[in-house]
C-alpha cells in the first residue's frame, strides 16, 4: 500500500441526519486513525436502508480503505452486511459460533429468538469475523481484491464500536500501512484567545516548512494543533513553548480541572467552594477529576442571601448594604468557605447569570469571583454577558485558571527560598 | 419542485476529519429543516481545499438542493467561494457593500487590513448574499439554473452559520417546497430502558401504515421519535402517552432538571441538595435552568466525613458505624439538608464513584439516594458500575425522577383532597 492511503469513512444512521443524534463515531476513528499516521480523506452520511449501497459503491472507486458504520444489527433496515455480500458477490455462510453466544445469552434472559437475530450469524465468504464484546452483531473485515478496497464493517453503538475498534481493526491497519513519519501536537491554552494566540506564534511557525497548524477554540480555551512530520512539530513546539508559556495548560488534551486536581496534590494543598451564580458548576467540574476527593473538602452552593449568612458567615448587613453581587460578598464567601472548611484555597463566585436579575449598574453577565489564600484573598470583577450554561462554564473557567496560577507561583516561591 | 426534494448536506474543514471537532452543523440542519418537512439525504465532510470541488461536483448530479457549511473565511483554504463560482461558470464579482462594514470594523479595532479578507467581498455573479450578523464572511444562495441544484453556500462557526439559516435560507426554502405533511413527535421518556419501552409500544405502532418508529438511548433517559403525516402521528402519539404514562417526563425535549424546576415552581415548593460522590452535579443541574433560584435554595458539596457532621449534622458516631457510603448516612443528609434550609424537599447521595474506593459488600458503583419531603423520607440502593462522569449522571438523573414523582403524586393527592 502507498504511504498516504486514501481512507474513507461512511457512517449510517437515519437518526444521524435526522437531527437526533451527534455523530461521535467521525471525532473518535479520526483521533484514533491518526495515532497511526492515518488521515480520514471523506466522510458520507446515509440513512439506514439501500443508499448505503451507492455510498460504498462510490467510495469503492476512491479509496484504499472505508470503514462502515453501522447497519449491522437484527432489524429490517440493517442491511451493510446484505450489500457488501451482493456487491463483492461474495455468499454470505451461517456461522454456528458466532450465533451460539447470542442464542445462550437470549434464552438466559428468557428472551424469545426470532430469525432476525440469526441474522447477525451470517458472514459473507472469506470475510474475518471480529468479536463484539459488548454486544450482538460482530463487525467484519475483507481484504483488498484488487476490485475492492480494504473493507471494514463495525457496528453502530459506540461502546460496541470503540473497543472492537481498538483491539481488532488498529492492529490490521498498523499491519497495512507500516510506520509513517505523522506527528500532532497539541497545546491547550487559557487566558488567550484565537487571535492573541496567533499574533504571537504565526509568524515564527509559518516558517517551518511543510507544518500544518489549525486552531480550535471553545469556551475560555484555545487547543493550538500542529500537525508535521516529527522534526517539524518538534521545532514548532519549542517556539509554542517558549512563545505561550503560562497560558499553556496542558499538551495532552487534559482539562483544566484535571490540572488543578493535579496541581493541588502535587502542592499538598486543598480547597473547598462557595457559589452563588455558578450553581455547583466548580464543584462538579473538581469532582469529575479521579482522586478530588483527596483535595476537595467541601463545596457550598449559596444561591440565597440566607444561605451565604448561615452557611460562610456573610454578615447579613454587609449583603444589604452592598448587594449580594458585589467584591465585598465575594471576598467574603471565599474567606468564609475556606475558613469553614479547614481548606488552603476558598473560591467564590458571585453575580448574575440572567436571563433576569440584571439592571443598569449590574447587567446580565457581571460577576465577582474570588480566591482566597493563606495570607490574602483576590477578587476580580468579570464580565460574561451570554446564555446561563456559557457564563457559568466561562466564570469557572476563569477562577480556576487564577487558582491554577496561585498553586504554580505558590510552588516558585517555595522553590526560591 | 417535487413534493420530497433531495437535499445533500456538504461540510468542510480538516478539523471535523481530524477528529478534534464535532460536527454540530448536521443534527442543527437535520432538526431545522425537518421543521419545515425537509429531510437529509445524503451528509459528506471534506477538508478544507480542493477536495471541495469533486464533493460538490458529484452532489450536484444527485441532489435538488445543496448546503455547503464552511471555507468563505478569509484565510488561503477557504475556497468555496471560488470552487462554486468556477463550477457555475459564474464571475466573482466585487460588492464594496459587503467590505465597507468589515473596512470599518478592522479600522475600529485597529487590525491591520489584507488583501486575504478582501475575498469574502467577491460573489458569484447573480448569487443573493446572506448578512452575517456574527462575522465578516456573508452567505451566498444560487437558485437552481437547470444545471445545477439551488446551492447555499453558508459560513463554518456555527454561531454564524446558525442565526444565517434561520433568519436567510429558512425563508428562501419554504418558499421552494411549499406545504408538506410531515410531523414529529419525541416523547422524553425516564425510568424505562430501549427495550422495555419497546415491548410496551411497537406492537400497537407498526398497525400505523407509515409511521417511522425510531429510539434514540442516552444516559437514563431515552427519547422515542415518530415521523409520519399528522394524522399517523397524532394517533401514534395517543399510544405512547397511554402505554408510558408517568414515564414520560416531556414531549418538547425539555430536560429532567427543566421539568423539576417547573414542577417545584407550579407546586410553590424549594429544594436543597447534599451531595458526596455526584460533587455537585445535582446542584449545577438544576441552576442550569432559568429561574432556579425561585425554588432552589441550597447545596452542600460534602465530600469528607468532617463536612457532613459540621455542615448537615450527620452524626460522627453514625459514620463510623455504619459508613459514609450508607442508607443511614443518606438518610440523615437528606433529612439534614432540608431542615438547614428550610426547604420542601432535601436531596442526598452517598455513594462510591471509583475508579478506587471500592470493596467487596460497596464495589464501585454503589450508592444511596435519599429524598427527604415535609412528611417522610425514602432511601434507596442503586448500583451503576461505570465511569466517573456516567455515574455522576446516572445517580443525578435518578434521583431529580424520583423528586419529579413525588411532586406530582403529592400535587394529585393534593388535588383529590
């Protein structure tokens, strides 16, 4: 096989097109065909039923490899594996081991089987069966036959596809297309935004001869990709480095909560929450991090004026004479839930999330967030005028970045002394 | 044009096959044009470049109408533009009413002007330009000319491309296909897995001459689509309510956490939430909805044994009896949180999230819920083996259902007084 095969995707589902579903299956073969130093060249959707006929047939003509999608399970309108029989004029043969597991697992659930389900049983000749752990249909690969491309067919649920992915077809195609000199890196930054980012590090990159670099930008974080052969990327990382430095959080797609997580136990350090306008939201994203029980040590969300009186011992004055939404409330809430909590960091946020609540002196959007410490607390005043889930997602975001910097510059101080 | 036109969908950008973006743009067309009684035939993604040009090409031979998402931006691979207008035999023609905006938007912000952003001012002769409100890069329709299919050609970053579609292309569609008998119906449905929704309805479903029967399982919930002419799905619908009952929670794709706050609020009752393994999940889910703050009046992260006796009263000596991951200590929390708070109802979960934690009697996975009302409180023992983040989910979505039946049994028991 040539060095760059021409690979081709075909995903089948009329869900897909209906609207009802998000095509996860694209992002996921994508990421795991380029840990090989493949790249996927086009990508059809079709709905369930004969259009997949035309899809493969054309895809056929183009490419050295298509993975199918889909279409493999009992139901009338499974139909991949009928097709791809009729149109490598292969005979698709019963095969008793693949049905008995499913006929003892049906009759163990006391389910009734129907010759639909046998369906599944059958194989178009020659073709390799690949086991499904987690499910009925197998997937199935044939060889390239000088008519045909190399053909693999997967079935549709993700937790079927993904792991039969993983353990049957990335080792067939390592085995394919041997060793290819592909590299990615892929730096995720918080703080800047797509255009800072790339005032800073364009012209430099654009020099390096045959680099790819691509941008992709989502609430509060910019991942920068670079994609090259594994000098160039090398070189081209140096310079991302050296260039974005503090604003980069990470280089291995991990969140930013999971470097927090990290960072506090690598500090021996622990924090507890108090939030008003984000709702839990800074809570739940520490404690989706494996092991934040270890640095978490409690969270309150105090939406109500008496809750932050009772809870973190905001004086009830002080909420009255400057407003919950305010630096004061803010700063206070973080002392408090620190306090209260026996934590080295407290966090706070407070403001308005809307859609109502906002006036003229506080529109929709403000917020106060703060982070106290040790010795001292800060308080910022942001500005996040969007929907509730985008501005409870960009507050977090932010005040967990300052926590991220706080530890770090913490962590120099201690070195430096 | 024909009462069911073909309509193919073509999205560009190297990221979308790269795997490091979802398409959002497919399900966003799939549900609005379904509005209006269009379908998707056929979705390809290319990456950006002259691939673009062999994938309109062929669409053309096929389709009656053409989207195409993306490549209109200003940078070297955004070719849309001229791919179409070399495909059509069209000259790019210069509009200065389309630069004039961006020239002052840049002069404003101070941003140095190229000759690159110029393109996005070019046009196909005798294409409609769609205003981009969001962007500098404006949409093009081509209506059908005998050769080719009526194409609109719309910008890549959704928020751009998604205000466009509603505001331009809607119009401009449902002037070409007129009326078209085509209805939907999804009902959200919780507490019910594919397969035991499926043995209550489909029996009586697949009597319904051409009524399209689709599942879509997510984490907890399922939704169940029907597709056919009104009257087909007007009597489907009727089935699904009297066979599911309490089981559906929403036909309008409003979430579990919507339909609880609506709930709480139509029944002038709050709640207040303890949480240890779902960290605050709970929480951030019902402060995702507007108006939450109405009904919501406080959470509790306690994630240390420390923080559920100082802050919910749990008594130590029950902990170190029975364990925090325990029915009593659920119990205790729930009752806890709901006299702190002074709420109608207190929500607690306790239970072992993983990966570590786990023993032989509480494997990972197991957990207790508890609700708490003005009257009793009932716990239960729930056991979801799975990731971190799904079992967070899960945990929450069970727990927020149980609180939805117990507000509209108390609501009827109300009622029947």
């Amino acid at each position: 096989m040539n060095a760059s095969p021409v690979l081709e995707i075909i995903n089948t589902g009329t869900e897909l097109l209906f609207g009802s579903v998000v095509n996860t299956h694209l992002p996921y073969l994508g990421q795991q065909l380029f840990s090989i130093g493949l790249r996927v060249q086009r990508q059809v959707t079709v709905p369930d039923g004969a259009l997949i006929r035309d899809a493969i047939a054309e895809a056929r003509e183009r490419s050295d490899i298509l993975i199918v999608t889909g279409g493999l399970g009992p139901t009338s309108d499974d139909l991949t594996r009928e097709i791809v029989a009729e149109l490598t004029g292969r005979e698709l043969q019963y095969h008793e081991e693949i049905f008995a597991p499913i006929r003892e697992r049906f009759e163990r659930r006391g389910i009734k089987l129907t010759d639909r389900i046998k369906r599944q049983a059958y194989v178009p000749n020659g073709a390799m069966v690949l086991v499904n752990h987690f499910g009925t249909a197998p997937g199935l690969y044939l060889s390239a036959d000088g008519r045909f491309p190399h053909l693999f067919l997967l079935p549709g649920p993700p937790r079927e596809m993904c792991p039969m992915f993983e353990q049957s077809v990335l080792p067939i195609l390592r085995g394919l297309v041997g060793k290819v000199d592909l590299s990615a890196g892929v730096f995720r930054v918080v703080g800047l935004g797509e255009s800072g980012i790339e005032e800073l590090i364009s012209s430099d990159l654009d020099k390096i001869p045959g680099l790819e670099l691509g941008y992709c930008a989502r609430l509060g974080e910019v991942d920068v990709r670079l994609i090259g052969d594994h000098a160039s990327v090398e070189q081209a990382s140096e310079i991302v480095s050296n260039h974005l430095g503090a604003y980069i959080i990470s280089q291995d797609s991990q969140s930013l909560e999971e470097v927090v997580v990290q960072e506090l136990t690598a500090a021996q350090a622990t924090v507890a929450t108090a939030e008003s306008c984000t709702g839990g939201l800074l809570a739940n994203r520490l404690t989706n991090v494996p092991g934040a029980s270890a640095v978490f040590l409690e969270g309150c969300v105090t939406y109500s004026n008496e809750a932050k009186t009772r809870t973190l011992g905001v004086p009830a004055e002080l909420i009255s004479r400057v407003g919950a939404v305010s630096a004061e409330v803010a700063q206070a809430m973080a002392e408090g839930v620190r306090i209260r909590a026996g934590a080295t960091y407290g966090l706070a946020t407070t403001g308005i999330a809307g859609p109502d609540g906002g006036t003229p002196e506080k529109p929709v959007g403000t917020v106060f967030v703060a982070l106290a410490t040790p010795t001292d607390t800060t308080v910022e005043k942001l500005f996040y005028p969007s929907d509730r889930e985008s501005f409870k997602q960009s507050v977090t975001q932010h005040l967990l970045d300052d926590l991220r910097l706080q530890i770090s510059s913490r962590r120099s101080e201690v070195r430096s002394q």
